[in-house]
C-alpha cells in the first residue's frame, strides 16, 4: 500500500537510482523512457528509441535556458517516415517536459529492436476464459484502463497455451 509511511514501491526506488544517471550520461530519465511508445505513437514505437538529450553549454548560470536535440535510434526506412513526423514528435515531447525541452531532433539509423520490447502475440483464450475475464473488468468505467486490462488478463490467461 502507497498509504503507509516507509512503503515504497520498487520502480520509485528503481527510477531514483536510474534518474540521476540517465540524466547525467544521455539527458532523459525513466519517465521519458516508459512513456515513449505513447509519444512516438504506434507506428514508430516497436522501431524507435530515444538515446539522449543534448542541451548547448551555458557560458555562465545566468544565461537562459536553451532547448537541446534529441537523438532518436530509428530501425532502417523507418527513419525517413520519422524525419517527416520530427515536427509533431516535438510537440509531443515538450508537451511531457511541459516546457520547450526540445527543439531539433537527430535520428541515428541502427537496430533497437530488443525482445523485450517486442509485444508477444497472445493466442486467443477460450470462450470459458474470454468470459472470466469479461467478468473481472466489468466495473471497470475508463476505457483505456479497461483496455490495458484487458490486454493484461490475455496475456496472464494465455500463458503456456500454444498459439
């Protein structure tokens, strides 16, 4: 339970170690990493990853702050479809930081496809299941929570079974 005092779950412990690293090595942190797949969109979240955020150097502590580029891994062809979307994709980016983080964004063609980050396929479940599950998310309201939770109890059900 998040309510009890000295509880804390393990991806706040995780992202308070990570953070300052990712921050210091590539400029990005946790939060820009989980949400990635719903800034890029589906079409460019299985092919895409962001490297690291460049910001230009101030001459002193008084100088005003500069948006940098983000450099983005862009698996093969993919990358001249991701140039052309580089606009919204800004947009999208800075509406996360919730000020203008970003204004250039440079894309490295190479790999990033890793099987972690692949969705596995779900077979279908049994109409036994499909109802159980059906069952469970009833009360359920938000659509998109509804959704991922659906997707989830697939996921959870499916497993061991061929498809």
């Amino acid at each position: 339970m998040a309510d009890r005092k000295g509880v804390a779950q393990i991806s706040e412990i995780a992202n308070s170690v990570l953070d300052p690293v990712l921050a210091r090595r590539a400029g990005i942190n946790t939060t820009l990493l989980g949400m990635w797949d719903d800034i890029v969109g589906p079409d460019f979240a299985g092919c895409t990853r962001p490297e690291r955020i460049k910001w230009p150097r101030r001459a002193s502590e008084d100088e005003s702050f500069m948006p940098g580029t983000l450099t983005i891994a862009c698996e093969g062809a993919r990358a001249l479809f991701l140039a052309h979307s580089q606009d919204q994709l800004i947009e999208r980016l800075n509406s996360v930081f919730g000020f203008p983080a970003v204004d250039r964004v440079k894309i490295v063609q190479k790999p990033v496809s890793d099987a972690t980050r692949r969705p596995k396929v779900i077979s279908d479940l049994s109409e036994t299941d499909s109802r159980r599950l059906e069952d469970m998310i009833s009360g359920i309201e938000d659509p998109k929570l509804r959704k991922a939770l659906l997707r989830l109890g697939k996921g959870v059900l499916g497993q061991g079974k061929d498809g």
